[in-house]
C-alpha cells in the first residue's frame, strides 16, 4: 500500500495598520480605550502561538505595514533617539517578517532608517526601492522544518514579498522625491514571486500594504489586492490599508472576493483591519505532490481584542500583555506628559459631530492657522498677491473607526491632546495655485459623499454613503457656495468624471463675486492633497507656490501660541441647498446629544443608537 503523500500545517498571524496604537488607550481623550492596542494584540499572538505549537503546528508573524504613525505616542518617539519600544515589542513577540506600508515614510527616510536599523527581522519593500542610502530587502525567505502526518520532517522555504500604493509618491512628494521611487503592485508581485520560485520558494506569501477593489480599477491602482491575487503567482495574501476586515462582512457581494471562507479568488487571504483591535489567523494545510507544495485546504479568522455591547460600547475580552505593558508604560508616561500640557484658553465648542451638516469651529481653527502661514511665507511675491484660500477636511467623524471617532473639545483650557485631536496625522502644509475651473472640481469631488436626495420624497432618505472616507470632504474656506443634494455626484470615488452635467456645487463666490473658470487662487493645503491624494480632479497638476517641512499641527500650534491669531475675515463658506422640507437620516456619535442645539434649524428628531452604536437623527431639510 502507497504512503499517502506528506501534510504539513502551518499557522500565519498577522496583524496590519498599527499606526503605533501599542497601549489600549486613546490620547486626544485622555481615557482608555479597550478596542486598540498592541498590547492586548499580544495577548492573541501569544495564544494563538501556544495552541498552535501544542498540536506541533509552525507558526510564523508577519505585520502588514503602517506601523509607525498615528498617535501621540509616534509623533513623541518620531522626535527622540531612544530605542523604539515597537521594535523591542515584535522581537519579545517573535515576529519574523513586516513589510512597509505607506504611513511608514511621514516622519522621513532619516528617522525610518534610524528605526530600521533596530530590527532583527526582516521588512520588506518589494515595490519602492531607495536611489540612495541604505536598501530596503524586496523580500525574504523563511527557512522552517515542519513534521507531516507521520512524523516525518521537510524543509519547507517560506517566500516573502512586501507591497505598498504607488500613490505614496504622491501622498508624500516633499520625502520620497529624488529618494525613492516605486513600481506597479501587481507588476513587481508577479516578478518577485517568481524570482522566489527559482530560488527554491515552496510556499510565496505577499505582504500587500493594499485594499480590496474592482481589479478593473486601470494600471498602477492603489488597492490592488484582488489583482495581485488573480496573477497566480501567490499561495497566500495578508492585505490591509483600507482598515476593513476579511473574513467578514465588509466586501459581501464583490465579484471574486469570498468574505465568509477569505479567499480572494482561489487565494486565502487575510485583512486584519487596523489599529491592533484584531488579529489575523490563517491555518494552511500543504500537501506535496510530484511538482512541490501547494495550498489543500485553508481557514482564516480574525480574533477581536474586545465585543461590541448592544450599546455600542466595547467591552474588553483580553488582558494586557505583562510584559509589553511594562515596555511601554515610560513612553506612555511620556505622551500623557506632553498631550496635557496647556496650550491656551478656547471661547468655542470644538467638535465634529456635525461636519456634514455645517462648518465648524475646529475646522475653522485649521483654516485659519494654514492661511496664516502661507499668507507670512508669500509676502510679497506674485504669488502672495492672488486671493488665498485655504482648504481643511474632517478627519474624526465616525465611520470605520466607530462611533467614539469625533473630536469633542470644551469651552475652556485648550491641551496639547486637542490640538492633535484636531489634526491627527502628520501632513505637512503646502500651497498651490490653481484656476476657479478647477477650484469648481475639487468642491464637486468633496460634495460626493452625499446621497443624492428626491425632495418629494417624505421618507427619511440617508444623508451620507456609509463609510465613506470624511477627510476627502474638503471644505475651502475664503469661498461662499451651497451644497445642492437634488443632483447626482458629478465625479466617482477615483477621480473619474461620472456626470458631465451634474453639478451640486451651486452660487461658488470669492469676495461677493462669481468665481471665474479663469480666476488665478492660492489655495493653502497639506501636502497629501496637493500631491494628488484623494484623487481630486487637477491638483496632482497644479504649481506649487509654497512647500514646507513644517507639520500642520505645529502650524496650529504656532497660532494659537501668537498673541493675535490670525483672523481672515471668512465668513461660513457653506451651506446645504434647502430640499424643501425633505427628510434625511443622519448617523454620528452618540456624543452629540449634548450638541443638539447647534442644529436646531434642522429639527433634529432622535432616533436612539443602532447597532453599530451610532446616534440616529431625522433632520428636516
């Protein structure tokens, strides 16, 4: 009788889109947060290890990318030089690859190597490859013997590649020009799994830093994970960027994509969503044939670190790794420290929970501190001569990250913690110029988001698409325009021109006047916007006027700390159009209840909180 042919098993945990949440905390609120944390991850890694080792499984961990940014604690440890507590953290817990993801150049190639260089484990950067300095390794190949059904051991060489967007040459133009440059995700995937293959891969897993998308999105797209997987080029998948979850129910009903079983074609696949609040779990199953190993039989899961109560709280359903809470604990003493330092009074309630319904404070206060600047920095040029404006975006306002995601800052003394509450990621400003043609796009770009609305239509009608991304709604302010919601979007989420008639973007004035096709605008902007990101509509184009290594935070900062802060003289810039009395359906955080009053023109009618734990409104138009 023929032995049946040799079956390994192999365990893969991953996690993706740290954004160095390392402690179950949330900073710009001074409280804990059971839903993040590395630290609780920990708890996973360890046990999902141990089981998997006591039933004689191997185990490797690989991490995802975008581990280095996104949170007080990152922008403390991005300004020291002591040894990063992240990296000792992946060695105790015995990570044995990563890859880089987008987020992992903001705080520049110096401080990235300088982090680097710590690791004892690999990271990988198939796709962006360094034109000075020190190199990034395009993959690397784990060398494992694994026991088959009968005790008997193979030496199996497990193939890594690492992939990220292309589009980071554009998010981060002022680091990455003239430094790095980086190829198509699919392109390079194809060609470095193959490399591996000649070079006695057994098994090609991809570390793609890149969502899920329609992989007939055109060439060089930004999440390419469906693509890559269609190549047939790689046995498994970890994906991410997006912060969305598989196996799950976030891409039910895409072509290709198995959201129960986590595959994405035939491949397994895995999408850890963010910020440590899960971990992912891939169990292969290998069986050797004449030609090599190849994937039988596959689950993936993704193991939570806290549940949502039917309230839509968190409650916690493991500890605090012992060992990571004492690593951590002196840097988390030391961004308490800074995020509570005083910074001054505030007369204004600064909050978000209604960012899609009129401008706000906070967003004024961003505004105002970016024009400041450039104002200061082109005095006195061609440039400093043509009208400023200066454009902003919500960046907490629920949606993936749960209803607890608003900024929700009270009258009185102004912390460091609300500053960074009000802009939480590490942009730089720039600005550039641009035509009121093109001004009119980038409104009509910012105004997708809204469902389109039937005014004689007396059911309440969602007001918002779910989920989509608030901090591609850009508001310009130094401008007057209403937001008309009768009409169809005229733009697609990728920049495409959807409907050339459609026009939402109704009375665009400068000044009192019409806004002119041909009218020349300065517009104050971060530089992930003025380098295309988003995909608004002419502004990878446009000339840049100013361009500066000072952060957006810090610009804030530098207001507030004058003893006249800035004041253009800008009134609101928008307002929705009036539907006539239609009725909408408007989701925020529970949190607004206390903030009623600032909507009162729209007779908001609570509605109690969904499952999701979002607060429901019915607001009259």
């Amino acid at each position: 009788m023929l032995n049946p042919s040799p079956v390994l098993r192999l365990r893969v945990l991953a996690t993706t889109d740290l954004h160095l949440h390392l402690m179950a905390y949330d900073y710009h609120n001074d409280r804990a947060d059971d839903a993040v944390g590395l630290v609780r991850t920990a708890t996973l890694i360890r046990q999902a290890r141990s089981e998997a080792e006591a039933q004689g499984v191997t185990v490797v961990l690989l991490d995802n990318g975008d581990l280095l940014e996104g949170t007080p604690m990152a922008d403390v440890l991005a300004q020291s030089q002591v040894p990063h507590p992240l990296i000792t953290a992946m060695h105790d817990l015995g990570y044995d690859a990563a890859t880089l993801g987008n987020h992992d150049f903001d705080f520049g190639l110096d401080y990235l190597d300088r982090v680097l260089a710590q690791a004892r484990f690999p990271v990988l950067s198939s796709n962006a490859k360094r034109l000075h300095g020190r190199a990034w390794p395009d993959h690397a190949l784990l060398l494992r013997n694994i026991n088959d059904q009968n005790g008997q051991a193979h030496f199996i060489r497990i193939g890594l590649i690492g992939l990220l967007p292309p589009q980071v040459m554009q998010w981060n133009r002022q680091i990455l020009a003239g430094q790095v440059t980086v190829r198509d995700i699919v392109a390079t995937g194809i060609e470095k799994a193959r490399a591996l293959r000649r070079g006695g891969a057994d098994l090609v897993i991809a570390l793609a830093h890149t969502g899920i998308a329609d992989p007939r999105d055109g060439p060089n797209p930004e999440n390419a994970a469906l693509d890559l997987a269609r190549t047939g080029e790689i046995d498994a998948l970890i994906a991410g960027h997006t912060h969305l979850h598989l196996p799950g129910p976030d891409h039910a009903g895409w072509p290709e994509v198995d959201p129960e079983n986590a595959r994405l074609g035939t491949v397994p696949a895995l999408m850890p969503g963010a910020r440590g609040a899960v971990l992912g779990v891939m169990d292969l199953t290998l069986q050797q044939t004449e030609t090599g190993w190849f994937v039988a039989q596959h689950s993936s899961a993704l193991r939570p670190i806290a549940l949502q109560t039917a309230s839509g709280q968190t409650r916690a359903v493991v500890a605090d790794d012992v060992r990571l809470s004492r690593l951590f604990a002196p840097y988390h003493a030391r961004a308490l420290t800074q995020m509570r330092a005083h910074v001054r009074q505030t007369d204004a309630k600064l909050h978000s929970y209604f960012a899609a319904l009129f401008p706000s404070d906070a967003l004024a206060l961003v505004a105002r501190a970016q024009a400041r600047t450039v104002r200061l920095a082109l005095d006195g040029t061609d440039s400093g001569r043509l009208p400023l404006l200066s454009a902003v975006a919500p960046f907490k306002t629920g949606g993936r990250a749960g209803p607890l995601n608003y900024t929700d800052i009270p009258k009185g003394p102004l912390l460091q913690r609300h500053v960074a509450d009000l802009y939480v990621f590490p942009n730089r400003l720039s600005a550039i110029r641009i035509s009121g043609a093109i001004l009119a796009d980038w409104l009509e770009m910012s105004a997708l988001f809204f469902c389109t609305h039937d005014p004689d239509l007396r059911t309440p009608q969602p007001l918002l698409i779910r989920d989509y991304p608030m901090y591609n709604f850009d508001v310009i302010y130094g401008l007057s325009y209403e937001i008309d919601l009768r009409g169809p979007a005229r733009f697609s989420p990728d920049g495409r021109l959807r409907d050339p008639v459609a026009q939402r973007i109704r009375n665009l004035r400068w000044n009192g006047a019409a806004v002119a096709a041909d009218q020349p605008f300065v517009v104050a902007v971060n530089t992930y916007r003025a380098g295309g990101g988003g995909h608004f509509p002419g502004l990878a184009a446009a000339p840049v006027v100013y361009d500066s290594d000072t952060t957006v935070v810090d610009c804030i900062l530098q207001d507030l700390n004058t003893p006249a802060p800035y004041a253009p003289p800008w009134p609101d810039p928008w307002q929705l159009c009036p539907l006539g009395g239609a009725q909408v359906s408007f989701e925020t955080g529970p949190g607004a209840m206390a903030h009623l009053d600032d909507i009162a023109g729209y007779n908001p009618v609570p509605m109690g909180v969904n499952d999701r734990g979002f607060l429901k409104l019915h607001l009259t138009l």
